[in-house]
C-alpha cells in the first residue's frame, strides 16, 4: 500500500514537473483534458498573482458546457485534469456567446446563458470552491436571453451583460454575489446586439452595442453606438453615435478594447462603404464622447475593390494610448492570398503608419487567429497568428517596437495539426503574455506563454511594483512665512516603497525637476513661483519604479494654479470651469442650481480673475 502511494505521488510530481512553461515549441504545455470538439478558448490573468484561468466549452450531457482551469504564475494547472465544469444547469446544444474574467481579488467567474434562455453568473474561488453555489445567480431579473459578457470591477466584483435583439441589459454583481439594479438599455424600436463593455471611471461601465435592423435576407443595417452608467443605475453617459448606419450581413460585429484613459476604440469590418471591405476604427472618451467627428471611422488600410482588409485585432499602447491594430489583406477574387499588415491609429483618428506595415507575407499559406498585445513598459508589442493551410496550423509571434521595427520572430507551436486557437490572449502581466488551444486532433488544451523578448519557458515573478494611490493637491498660502506653493497628498501603496519621485513640470520651460520623498511620508509641501505647475507621482522599490498614481478621477497628473496671494474664503467664483463629486468624478454640469444634493468640489474664476477651488453643499 504504502509502495502504491510513493508511486502515485511520483507520478503526480512527474505530471507537475512536466507541465511547467515549457520553451519547446513541438510540445507545448499541457492545461487539461478535453473532447475533440472542444472550442471557444477565453483567458484572463490574475494582475496580482499571475495566475491564469482557461475556459473551454464542449458537449456534455447537460448541453454546451463552460468548463475552467487554473494554472499558476509558472505554468501548473492547479484544478482537476479535467477541469471544473458547470454541471448544474441544463444549457443550449449550440454556443449562445459565454465570457469569463479573473476578478481582481482572485477568483474567476463565468456567465452563460442556459436551455431555458436566462443568463447566470457562477463564481469560483482560487482553491476550486463555489462562493455563489454551483448553481450561481440568475442575472437580470430573468430577462435577457442572447449572448452573455462580463467584465471584471475593480473591487471584486464584476460588470455582466446580456441582450434579448430588442434591449441590452447591464448589471453589477459585487464579490459577495449582491446584485446592483438591473439596467435596461434601448428604446424598442430597433434592435440591440453585440454589446461590449469597456470600464468607466469610478467602477461605471461605458456600453458599446449595436443598434439594427433587417435590411433584407441575411442583412441587417447597422450602427454602433456608446452609452455609460454607474453600478447603481445612473447613467453618466449620454447615447452617443459612433458609425453611421451601413447595410452589412449579420454576422459582421464590432470589437471594443480600453484605450487605458477610462474610454476605448471600437472597431468593425464591413462592405458598407464602397462595396470594399475594410476595417474601420472609431474612438470614445471617459465621457463616451466620440473623437473622431467622421461617422465613417478611420480606415486601417485605403479602401480598394481588389482587397479586403479584415479580421483585426487590436491593442492599445499603454503610453501613448494609441491602438495598434494588426489585419488580414486578401485579395477580393479568390481570397487566396493572404498577408497580415498592421497600423497605429490615434485617439482622434490620425492613421501613423499610412497603408500599414507588413507582418506576415503571402507564402501560400493563410492566415487567422491574430492577436496583438502591447509591452507593459509601452516599448512594443507582440502579434501572434495562426498559419496553416485551413485544416493543420502552426502558431507563430513576432515582436515589434513603438515605430513598427521588428525586434524578434518566435515558432510558439511547430506541431501541425488542427486547433482551435483561444478567442483571445492575456495580454502581458507581470512579464509574459499567455495563449491557449484546444488540439482538435488528441482532445487536448494547451497552452504557452511568451516574454516580451519573445522567449518562452519559465519566467521569474518580478517583486510588486504598487504606485501610491488616491493623488491630491491644493493651494496653500503661509500667512506667517508669506510663503506659497502646492501642498500633494496621497495614499501609501499596499507595500512601502524606498521612497517617492515626485515630478514638477515646470510652467516657463516645460523643464522636469525630480524630488526625493521620504518612503514615510504621504503629503509634501512643494514651495514654487506663480504659475500652473504639473505633479506626477511614484513609488521607488529595489527593482522597479511604479507607474504614476492615479487621482480619484482616473488622471496620471494634476495641476495647480499658484496665485502667490493668500486666497479669500468670501471671494465668490463668478465663473464655474468644472464641477467634481466626492469620488473625483467630473460632473457635466456646472449650474450649481441644476445638481443634485450632495457635496462637490468647484474649480472656477473669481471676479479678479483667480482660479481657486471651493467646496460646496447642495441640500435642496
């Protein structure tokens, strides 16, 4: 007995050794066990700890069923080798649309839709177990029945979605499975499909859908538009227009990714211009406030009637907030040749790289799968694409700096055979990006992952590098010292730091001057000359330098306007610039008679001229 147990645990150990990030390419790294029907691969990484969770669907005797693994920071699958299915609920025969994210408490959860057309959310914790049962909890008070999504919060909880074709619903589920008020979205009259979401300021969500309807057999005519609430209820976005409506086939949707600024990009591929297919971009702000003024979009690639330009993914650069979007050219008579381009494309529809640069050219093989994900430190980015002949494919990746040069070229999988590749990738954290298919061929999941220097294997867990949280500042006036400047405040990260950089920006020269702040210390007095100084803030640890802190209202920056004199209490603004609530979330509108009661933060122009800020009580 005793000889059996040693065994089974060599041979447990042996299974764990073995799947490890591995760095060879013919053999991958083994995730879970699957039927060779398998498919609709989604990920979604853990920022704190690393670790990634994989969900599969496949037939079982309860439907088409989502089934999830967990695999730590260095590759192991940490659940059953088969995974965690959702048993319980009887689900449809075919795929209706499911989504999954990590929560960033770290847990996952999962949100389908079932035989009986009502939409669920089912959570599950690190160590396997069910805080909301097996069952999960029904969304939307019932309603719903079409496609599912989710997204995760920023406090446990998560954002999910469903649509019925006629009205999209939105609803916040916080980590303790209580649900927020069910918002309904739509006015009856046309259609609502394809919902996304991308996240808002203070936990709000900004909804990206399209309205349509049907045109004629197998179209529909089609617009894209962007909508934004907070978890109550309220909505803090008004329905904005983001393409003009143009006649397509149904299954031609929109894709929608963060710009990392509280707004995001959305992109189609359609004939709706011209008769030429071509991707289009569009851009919205934290406010859902479209920027780029052409219903059109911008176009990746100049339209032509000989080539299509489609099947895009995109990213965007954590710096410069610019997407970068690669896409498939193929000719429009035969869609035989096949080439992979990709451009960068601003916030306000500028297109950087003219008719793209080459990826990948034609070799006679296709193309598909493409994803693209930037670097963390905003140096580059990654595309990754299946080859193959339609049946068999490989799995390569190229990397590429800020201006489109080719840094590296990596084989991530040299076994030919037929996969079906994840719907998406992680995204790079904490070092490595992370992708996963399903052999078709062996009913296998695997997966691999990739740094970006385009190596695979094992990676080393870099230390935390936490920013300070919570950026503040005001203007302050010694009465006694007839001194002046900037008082900063903030809030200490989860781990102390050695010390800050604060950053000034000055306001004559634009010069940048470094101030070295004690790892103790939460506020500093910045004594300064008259003018608007910028303040950026950092957390300085042994290895690493943290992004800059954020302000409540999601800004990486603040400015302060410094008088010189000592500010009045009694002088009134005459002239309101701008109006914050109490979360630091700006409020469009600054007829203090037409807010709400509450408390909120006054930035204005008093009748000399100055710009000072006050704090004010409405109590209707």
């Amino acid at each position: 007995m005793k000889k059996t147990a040693l065994l089974l645990l060599a041979l447990v150990a042996f299974v764990s050794l073995q799947a490890q990030w591995v760095n060879d390419p013919a053999t991958n790294t083994f995730i879970a066990n699957c039927s060779n029907d398998a498919g609709e691969v989604y990920l979604s990484t853990d920022e704190v700890s690393g670790d990634t969770y994989v969900q599969w669907s496949q037939m079982r005797s309860n439907g088409w069923v989502p089934i999830l693994q967990r695999l730590d920071f260095e590759g192991n699958p940490q659940w059953d080798n088969n995974g965690i299915p959702m048993t319980n609920p009887d689900l449809a025969t075919w795929s209706p649309g499911y989504a999954m994210t990590a929560t960033n408490d770290g847990g996952v959860v999962t949100v389908f839709r079932t035989a009986s057309a009502h939409h669920y959310a089912v959570r599950i914790n690190a160590d396997g177990t069910f805080p909301w049962g097996e069952e999960g909890i029904m969304l939307f008070n019932g309603l719903g029945g079409d496609r599912s999504e989710v997204m995760a919060g920023n406090d446990g909880g998560v954002w999910a979605l469903g649509t019925d074709y006629e009205y999209s619903y939105l609803q916040y589920v916080s980590s303790d499975g209580t649900l927020g008020p069910v918002i309904t979205v739509g006015d009856g009259e046309q259609n609502h499909d394809f919902g996304l979401m991308v996240p808002g300021l203070d936990n709000s969500v900004l909804l990206v859908y399209e309205k349509n309807h049907w045109a004629y057999t197998y179209y529909y005519e089609k617009e894209i538009w962007v909508v934004g609430f907070t978890r109550d209820g309220v909505q803090i976005a008004p329905e904005v227009q983001l393409m003009a409506p143009y006649t397509m086939g149904g299954s031609y949707c929109h894709y929608v990714v963060p710009d990392g600024q509280n707004g995001g990009y959305a992109y189609m591929w359609h004939a709706g211009i011209g008769g030429a297919f071509n991707t289009y971009v569009f851009h919205f702000d934290e406010y859902g406030n479209s920027t780029i003024s052409d219903l059109n979009g911008t176009p990746v690639h100049t339209s032509d009637p000989s080539n299509f330009y489609l099947s895009a993914y995109g990213t965007v650069d954590p710096i410069s907030h610019d997407l970068i979007i690669a896409y498939e050219k193929t000719d429009a008579s035969t869609q035989s040749q096949s080439r992979i381009y990709m451009n960068r494309i601003t916030s306000t529809g500028e297109r950087l790289w003219d008719e793209g640069i080459l990826v990948a050219d034609n070799t006679g093989s296709s193309y598909s799968d493409i994803k693209v994900d930037a670097f963390e430190d905003g140096s580059g980015f990654t595309i990754i694409y299946d080859k193959g002949d339609g049946y068999n494919s490989i799995m390569e990746a190229k990397g590429f700096d800020m201006e489109g040069n080719l840094l590296w070229t990596t084989s991530l999988s040299t076994s030919s055979y037929p996969r079906s590749s994840c719907e998406n990738s992680t995204g790079f954290h904490l070092g490595q990006n992370v992708v996963a298919w399903v052999n078709s061929s062996n009913g296998t999941v695997y997966g691999q992952n990739i740094a970006p220097d385009g190596t695979m294997g094992p990676v080393e867990l870099p230390e935390p590098c936490y920013a300070p949280e919570n950026l503040d500042a005001y203007y302050h006036y010694d009465e006694e010292a007839e001194t002046y400047g900037a008082v900063i405040t903030w809030d200490a990260p989860a781990i102390l730091p050695l010390h800050y950089n604060l950053y000034r920006t000055e306001p004559i020269d634009g010069a940048r001057v470094v101030i070295e702040i004690d790892a103790n210390a939460t506020s500093y007095f910045d004594e300064v000359e008259i003018g608007t100084h910028i303040y950026q803030l950092t957390a300085v640890y042994e290895n690493c330098e943290s992004d800059f802190a954020l302000t409540p209202a999601g800004e990486d920056h603040i400015s302060i306007y410094i008088t010189g004199i000592q500010e009045d209490e009694n002088e009134e603004i005459v002239t309101v610039i701008q109006v914050y609530n109490m979360n630091g979330q700006r409020v469009n509108c600054t007829d203090v008679k037409a807010l709400s009661n509450g408390i909120y933060i006054l930035q204005g122009l008093t009748q000399d001229g100055k710009l000072v800020s006050r704090k004010v009580v409405v109590n209707k």
